[in-house]
C-alpha cells in the first residue's frame, strides 16, 4: 500500500505542472526608395528655344507603405551662363513621367533651388519598381548672349 501512495505521488508532481510563456516572433524589412537615370548629363548640342532632350529612368521604386515623394529639384532656377550674371540664364521645362508619376518643373525663374514634386501612395507595382520613364526637357526661352549655360537638375525620392 506504501508503494502505490508513493508511485501516486510521483506522478502527480511530474504530471499537474504545467509551464507556458510567450514568445515574440517578428521581423523586419529595410525602407528601400531609390531613382535612377541612364546618365549623368544632359548637354543640348543646339542650345534654342523649343530644343528637346530625353532622358531615360532606369529604375523607381519605394518599399514604403505610405508611398514616396518623388522631386526634382532646379540649383539655379534655370541655365545660367557661366560667362555672365544670374539674371542672363535660359529657362526650361523638365517633365518627370514614370510610374503613377507625372509632373513638370518650370526652370524658367532664376530662383535658386526651384523645386517641383509629387507624391503618390504605396502601391506593390511602386515596391516592385517600375524600370521605364523618363524625363523630357525642354528649352523654353532664346539665349540673349553667346556662351555657356549650365544649371544642376537634382532628381530624388523619400518615403512619405
């Protein structure tokens, strides 16, 4: 009888305990927002007005779920002479079509760092990426003076 009360024992110690705890599972994914051209520089062999220049996008895309913002940005408000003052510069257009993007710069102020964008929602086609579009530009005034025009056209995306 002593045995059975002591095997019941036994069993009842390695059987009633039960242990439970939580575990965390988680994960995550980097912000990836990134566009690309396929050069570095455009260079109008006849600088007139109504010239055109098309520049390929390579590459737009932005893993963020609450979408991107996709800008472009004039350093010199339009195409300064490097020869001359601020005022003598040629104004031109930069019409940025990709994706659900489609929007167009007016250089044509001289106002330094004049800027133009758009924002759009996320989307999976955005997180995937979109490999084609590009940027048209175009010369809108006639050069006053003879020499050289030059303006920096930045070109950037960030997560809304």
């Amino acid at each position: 009888m002593k045995k059975l009360i002591v095997l019941s024992a036994i069993a009842t110690l390695s059987s009633g305990a039960v242990l439970a705890g939580n575990l965390d599972v988680g994960g995550s994914v980097p912000s990836v927002c990134e566009v690309a051209t396929s050069a570095t520089s455009v260079h109008f062999s006849q600088l007139a007005q109504g010239a055109t220049f098309q520049l390929p996008i390579t590459s737009l895309k932005c893993n963020d779920y609450d979408g991107a913002t996709v800008t472009l940005t004039s350093s010199e408000g339009h195409m300064q002479t490097v020869d001359g003052q601020d005022g003598t510069g040629v104004g031109y257009t930069a019409q940025f079509k990709a994706g659900p993007y489609d929007f167009t710069l007016n250089a044509t102020t001289g106002v330094d760092d004049l800027k133009e964008s758009q924002s759009k929602n996320g989307s999976p086609a955005l997180a995937a990426g979109y490999n084609s579009g590009n940027i048209f530009m175009t010369v809108t005034q006639t050069p006053t003076f003879a020499g050289n025009y030059t303006d920096q056209l930045m070109l950037s995306i960030t997560a809304n």
